[in-house]
C-alpha cells in the first residue's frame, strides 16, 4: 500500500517497522490496515506533504504506530473551538 501511495502522490515514504505479524488476529489486521490507510489518504489529500514517516515498534505489552509528515497541520485547540463554536 505504501509503495502504492509513493508511487502516485510523489510522496517520499520512510518506512522504520518490526513485525507485528505474530500479535494480531486476522480481523485487527484488517482495521489496522484501514486506519493506516486512512492516515496516508489524507496525507495525500491535505498536507501537501514530500515526505513522510511511517514508524512501528513493539514491546511485551503494546504496538506504537507512528506516521507523520512535514507540512501543513493544524492546531487540535483551534479545531475544537471551531467545532464547539459551530455546535452552539
């Protein structure tokens, strides 16, 4: 999916992972693979992005995922007053 990705958007992915093969059931693979998909889909659509990281470490108790960018974000504080604003 990543190479997928790297090859359309002209984005330059980095890719740092451990397996995680072994931890999951078939179904959690699954969701993974969506949310990440989802993660990389609006790199593509909304950062205007030319590099990306995609990070997953583990150890005896959890998986960590990490992807980030290096362009436009936003600010979590601002959005949520927005939408507390737009909601009242």
């Amino acid at each position: 999916m990543i190479e997928r990705v790297a090859d359309s958007s002209g984005i330059n992915f980095t890719v740092v992972a451990v397996s995680i093969e072994d931890l999951l059931t078939a179904e959690f693979k699954i969701n993974l693979y969506r949310v990440i998909q989802e993660y990389l889909d609006n790199i593509v659509k909304h950062s205007q992005a030319s590099l990306a990281e995609i990070f997953i470490r583990r150890d005896a108790h959890s998986i960590q995922i990490m992807i980030k960018d290096n362009r436009r974000g936003f600010e979590f504080e601002q959005v949520m007053s927005k939408r507390i604003t737009d909601s009242g």
